[in-house]
C-alpha cells in the first residue's frame, strides 16, 4: 500500500511524458501510442556493406559481405533519435521496451525463421559498462530473444578493449581503426555452424557490427543478421 501511495504521489508531481509530444503518460512509459504508431517500420533486410534494400531479403550485391543488415527504422526520425538518446545518454532503461518491440515488429514483417537464430548483443567495454550501469544493446536484445523464445548469449562475444565512442571518430577508416581488436569469442566451439543475430541500438557507418560480424565468423558462425533499431 505504501509503495501504490508513494508512486502515485511521485507520477503526481513528476508525471511521465511522451518523449515526443509531451503527452502525460502512465508511470515508466516513454513514448505514447499515438506517437509510436507513427513510426515508419521498414519491410526488407539491407546489405551490410552498402545498405541497398535486399528484394525477399536476399542478397544480389556484396555476396560475400559478412553480415545481412537488419534496420528496423531510420535514425532520422526524432522519435528514434530520442528513444535512443533517452536509453543510452539519460540512463533511462525503460526506453529499451519500445525499441526493442520495435525490432520485433520489424523482424516480423521480413518474415524470416528467427527462431532458428542465436541472439548475440553488441557487448560494451568495461569502463562504459561502469559508467553507464547497463548495457543498452543486452536490454534490448533480452526482449527480442524473449518474444521469439530463442537463446541469447551475454557473456560469449565480450569486448577486450576499451575505445573511443564511434560518435567521437570521424569517417569509415577511423572508425574501423578504432574498434579494431575490440571483441572476442570466449567459447568458439558454442558458435560454431550457428545463425547469429547480432542486436545493437543503432548503426552509422557499420563499424562495430563489421568488426564483431569478423570475429564470429572465424569462429565458424554460419549466417549473421546484424539487427538495429535505426539506421542513421
């Protein structure tokens, strides 16, 4: 009783508002019904290395590029941006919920045997993991191998070396030269022949997917679909 009464006297005075339209909200809710609805989900998988659109979600440029590219929508929406922003720089971590449905919802329309995969989040370095408390990438990727009721791994693909945020390093060669050596697999053998999908929150130049995609598949990974939030 005391806990109901404390936090409805706490959602009284600090109501939860809609990230994007201010709308009072009901406690730890982000972002209205209305407001995700509007956000644009795509309907294809995208090539890892140039990001063109894959027609049945299958490849017919970059055969031989390391991952399949799922983005479920663009960075460019203020929606996104915000979500994204909320979880990752307000320490926020119910904004996981509404990003990780929503790559659920994408997954779902590309219709392909997700079940059939291994969820791999993208792993943080220690100090950030320290200083951020969580890793956004793990919350999300927990709700869509929950949905799906597949297996997630957490501790496998770790980062072994602290870099700079890929926000901080300009252009493509830098920032592959910056998560270069950044992961590695601690039990290869658990990986070997597997379909991996490897979640993060967002990708620009595809960087730290391709680096991680690169390591698991010198463990004998078979498929990777590296799945995102957003493409900015």
């Amino acid at each position: 009783m005391l806990i109901k009464l404390k936090n409805f006297l706490l959602s009284a005075l600090f109501p939860y508002r809609c990230i994007n339209c201010r709308l009072n909200l009901e406690m730890e809710a982000v972002i209205c019904e209305k407001c995700y609805g509007e956000i644009v989900i795509n309907q294809t998988l995208f090539c890892g290395e140039c990001a063109a659109r894959l027609p049945n979600n299958k490849k017919i440029c970059h055969q031989n590029f390391l991952f399949l590219l799922g983005a479920a929508s663009s960075y460019q929406d203020e929606k996104i941006k915000n979500l994204i922003g909320l979880l990752k720089f307000s320490g926020i971590q119910n904004a996981s919920k509404p990003l990780g449905k929503l790559i659920i919802r994408y997954a779902e329309a590309t219709n392909l045997p997700w079940r059939e995969f291994v969820v791999l989040p993208i792993p943080l370095g220690r100090n950030r993991l320290l200083e951020r408390g969580f890793n956004q990438s793990e919350l999300v990727a927990r709700i869509f191998s929950s949905h799906f009721n597949i297996p997630i791994e957490t501790e496998n693909l770790i980062r072994v070396k602290n870099t700079k945020a890929q926000s901080q390093v300009r252009g493509l060669d830098e920032r592959i030269k910056n998560v270069a050596g950044a992961f590695e697999v601690k039990n290869m053998e658990a990986l070997e022949g597997k379909d991996i999908i490897l979640i993060d929150d967002v990708t620009t130049s595809g960087a730290t997917l391709r680096e991680a995609a690169r390591v698991l598949k010198n463990c004998g990974v078979k498929k990777i679909v590296a799945m995102v939030a957003a493409r900015a």
